[in-house]
C-alpha cells in the first residue's frame, strides 16, 4: 500500500502515457497512491502500463486518445470525469518532434502535425479539462515542454516553435487562473533516453543533434520531477539544473549564441537540391 501524502487519492490525467516519460510519471504517481487515468493512440502500451500499475495496487484505466483530434478530446475528458468524478491533476505530456532543414520537411505529415499535436493538441485538452477544474477551484495542470522552449537550436525550428509556444500558453495561462486556485507549470527538460529519438528523423543531421548517451537524463529521473512537481506546485522546472546558467546565457548573449549554434550546423549545411 503506498504511503499517505497530499497525492493520495488524486485523480491524475497524463496525456502521451504509453512511453517515455507519460509511462514512467503514471507509474510513480500510481505509487504515491493517486488514480491515473492513461491516453495515448496506442492502447496495447497503456494496457501494459496499466497492467504493471494495478499488479503493483494502484489504480489505472486507459482511455484511447488522439490529442490532434478535438472530437475525441471532448468525448474521452467526458468519459475519464464521469468515471473518475474529477480530474485533480492534467499532465499535458504527448509529443513528438522532428528535426531537420525547414526545406526538408513535410508541409502536412510533419510540420502541421507537430503543431497540432504539441501546441494545439494541449491547448484543447487544457481548455476541455480547465472548466472541471475552475467548478471545483482546484486543480494542477503540468505541460511539457522542453529547453527548446527556451533555447532554438538550428533544425529545431518547427519543434522549439511548439515548446516556446507551450512556454507561452503557459505563463499566460498560471497568470489567468491561478486567483480560482488552479495552478500552473512548466516542465523544461533537456535531452533525456525514451522513445522520442525513434521519431526525430533518420539521418546526418539526426546525429548531429544527438546527445551522447552520458549526457541524457533517465526518463524515470524527469518522471520523478513531474511528481515532486505535483507535490510542491512552481511555475518553472528546467531540467537538468545546470541547464539554468546555459538558458541566462542564451538570453544575455544572443549574438554569442547564434555564433556558437551555427558552428555546431555549420559542418552540416548543403543547400536544396536543385
Ligand atoms: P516518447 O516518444 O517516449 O513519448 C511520447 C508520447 O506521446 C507517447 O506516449 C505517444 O503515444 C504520445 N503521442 C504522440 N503523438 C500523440 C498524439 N497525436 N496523441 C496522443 N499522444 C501522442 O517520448 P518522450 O517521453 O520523451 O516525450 C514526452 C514529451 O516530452 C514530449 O512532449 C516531448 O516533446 C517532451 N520532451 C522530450 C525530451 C526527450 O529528450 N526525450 C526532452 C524534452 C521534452 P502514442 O504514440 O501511443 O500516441
């Protein structure tokens, strides 16, 4: 039986459950003793999270959940209050992100995905979940965004372009909701070992962006963030705390940081084929 604490018995919704840090944040608070209710498209990887959780004595359910589809927003939060009778907690975590020149990806598949998914697929899921949460005057929602929020790296532009505007969202939002009790935070984390490096692309420029492995944080380290997070409500996490002097330099010394970012692509660069 977990340990008693200000989680016990919360209601937590984790968006992108079925990997990575979703799974491993479901995991953890399942053990502070919380129900959590599991989205994400692939139902045969939240039934396997689920199943550990609940052989474990938690309580887990799973809900199938495209982010990018409003419809299915609306009818799966429906479904997960009026099984679960309110949502304490919304963990806005589904996310991919393509990396590549701006020329080489796809308009539809990876642009305006990518949008939709981070940016406005979070959106949405906020603004369905928020009026459950503003009836009750409490609640915490955590969105996932990224040191690219902070800091644009050269082929990150569409990606570091959805967590900025998370970062965003965000602020914005803590600031409109936080007088009806609702809190509000960010989540920043660099580079960390999930699935999301399976999604970011196949080729020269994919190990180029690539962190060595000695420099990427577990995802069950980031997860356990997310849950501490939850205990302790701040508006701002960023991930690993060294990252802190780098994103201070970033934004003081911008010139020094275009220089030192174009050397890093600079090896890398061809022009559109003709
Ligand atoms: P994973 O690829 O392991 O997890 C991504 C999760 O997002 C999966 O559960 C996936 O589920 C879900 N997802 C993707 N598209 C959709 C969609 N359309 N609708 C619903 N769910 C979706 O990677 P991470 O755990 O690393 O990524 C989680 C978040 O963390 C992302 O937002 C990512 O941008 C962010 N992040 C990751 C970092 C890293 O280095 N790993 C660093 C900083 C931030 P399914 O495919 O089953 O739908």
């Amino acid at each position: 039986m977990p340990a008693r604490n200000r989680l016990t018995g919360q209601v937590v919704l984790i968006t992108g459950a079925s990997s990575g840090f979703g799974a491993d944040a479901a995991r953890l608070f399942a053990r502070e003793g919380c129900r959590v209710a599991l989205t994400a498209r692939r139902m045969d990887r939240l039934q396997a999270v689920a199943g550990e959780i609940t052989a474990a004595g938690g309580e887990a359910g799973v809900f199938q959940l495209d982010v990018a589809e409003l419809q299915q927003v609306e009818d799966v939060i429906q479904a997960i209050v009026d099984t679960y009778g309110r949502i304490d907690i919304l963990f806005n975590n589904a996310g991919f992100g393509r990396l590549d020149w701006l020329e080489n990806l796809d308009s539809e598949r990876e642009i305006a995905d990518m949008i939709a998914v981070n940016l406005t697929g979070l959106i949405q899921v906020t603004r369905t979940v928020l009026p459950h949460m503003l009836r009750r005057r409490s609640g915490h929602i955590i969105n996932m965004s990224s040191i690219a929020g902070w800091i644009a790296a050269p082929l990150y532009s569409i990606y570091a372009a959805t967590k900025f505007g998370i970062r965003a969202f965000t602020e914005s939002l803590r600031r409109e909701v936080r007088h009806f009790g609702i809190h509000v935070s960010g989540i920043y984390p660099g580079g960390a070992a999930t699935e999301f490096s399976r999604h970011t692309g196949d080729s020269s420029v994919k190990r180029a962006v690539r962190l060595p492995s000695w420099l990427r944080m577990t995802s069950e380290s980031v997860a356990r963030q997310v849950v501490r997070l939850a205990k302790r409500p701040r508006p701002t996490v960023i991930l690993p705390g060294w990252m802190l002097p780098v994103i201070f330099f970033a934004s003081h010394f911008p010139r020094l940081t275009d220089w030192i970012l174009v050397q890093g692509v600079k090896r890398l660069h061809r022009l559109p084929e003709e």
